[in-house]
C-alpha cells in the first residue's frame, strides 16, 4: 500500500470518528482488525436505527486460523451492550460472491442470523443483543440493486485504499479500450445512504445489473470486459 492511500484511507476514518466510529486492531502485528460505526451513521443503505454496523471485519494471510476473528467481534460486542445497542449487523457473501464480505458461516456459528437479502446474493446479517429489537434491514436500492446507465458504472468511496490506487487505472484502462465507463465518487453519507448497492466502498456494475464488489486491477477490468 503506497502512502498516498493510507493517507486517503486515514483521512476518511479520521472524519468518521466524530461519528462514533472505532477502528481496533489486534495487538499482534499484521493485517488484523475490526472497524464499525452506529448504524444510523454507516455508509450503506441499510435501516438498523440503534444497531452498531461492521464496516470490515478483516484477518488476513498468516493471521487467520489463531481466533483472532473471534477476539475481534468479541471486542464489538462488549462495546455494543456498554452502548445499550440492539445489537451488531454486517454483511457477507457466500462462495466467490464474498470477495471482501464476512464470511456468513463464521456468522452463523457466533449467532447471526440473515436480516435481508439483496438480489446480488449479498445479506445483511445481525446478531441481536436487545429483546424483541427490530431488525435491521436493507432500503430498497440496496435489497434491488440496479442503475439506468449502459455500460460501466462504478460507485466507490475512499474507505478502502485500495480504491485510489485502482479506480484511476481503471477508467484510464476503459477510455484506451473504448469502453464505456462512468465512475461516481461518494464522499458523503447521506449519498452513501442511498447508492443503489448493498455495498458502497466498491460496486460495479454492467448495462444496469451489479456485478461484483470486488476492486478490480485494469487487467482484471479488461479481463472481464472481454478485451485480452
């Protein structure tokens, strides 16, 4: 990761703190941390008023398989009773579709169930901490997801670094190919709110159905264009 991003990355947390947002990381070194935020401040389309949301729950290469996943939500979870949450929502995936998503049978296993369900396959899971507290849910752009456009269309924002890096590529890439390609940078809330994905940080679609919210490099784009 080049400074530039972790500097983009680091400038978008630091504007969410005042928002309620923690960012906790493992005491052992290495790419293994959790980072959520009060629902009613995240930015997905979701309506979980009361609930904490997951942005990124991440254990990376030689760190995963040590429990540190578990110690991380675990972190989450006394924080949202010392709140008085409802409880704690995230999303996730299964298969190939999970691509930078919680794993939903590692959810399952601490109790999660599915909240919703977005026609892309992507669900909005919750554990619930309260008694009879209502589910979150997602809004209809996200539970739907599609856009008017044809074409390449890309709604992303500066939570993950790796968007600063890729997305230049990307439209350059498209425009040296001919392909159309239009990229809408969110950089607040309440547009973040109502992006017509389940997930704001990458979502990229094609002739108006989502495609995938996996950040892609320009050869990966051009793979899947078609072009070689």
């Amino acid at each position: 990761m080049s400074g530039k991003q972790a500097l983009a990355k680091k400038e978008w947390l630091k504007q969410r703190f005042d928002e309620g947002l923690v960012f906790y990381r493992s005491e052992e070194r290495g790419k293994c941390f959790i980072e959520y935020i009060p629902a009613e401040n995240a930015w997905v389309p979701i309506e979980a008023g009361g609930w904490l949301y997951i942005n990124c729950l991440w254990v990376s290469g030689s760190m995963k398989g040590h429990g540190y996943s578990s110690e991380l939500l675990s972190e989450c979870i006394r924080d949202a009773k010392e709140q008085g949450k409802k409880g704690i929502c995230i999303l996730c995936a299964e298969g190939r579709k999970r691509e930078f998503l919680a794993d939903p049978k590692f959810l399952k296993y601490k109790g999660f169930k599915v909240a919703d369900i977005s026609d892309c396959g992507i669900n909005l899971m919750y554990l619930p901490l309260a008694e009879n507290a209502d589910q979150p849910r997602f809004k209809d752009c996200a539970r739907h997801p599609k856009v008017s456009e044809t074409g390449f269309v890309l709604y992303y924002t500066d939570q993950c670094p790796f968007t600063y890096y890729w997305v230049p590529k990307v439209l350059e890439a498209a425009k040296e190919h001919g392909i159309s390609f239009q990229a809408f940078h969110i950089t607040d809330k309440e547009a973040a709110q109502n992006v017509p994905a389940p997930v704001t940080t990458y979502a990229l679609f094609r002739d108006g159905e989502f495609l995938t919210q996996g950040i892609q490099s320009d050869k990966k784009f051009l793979a899947l264009a078609g072009i070689k």
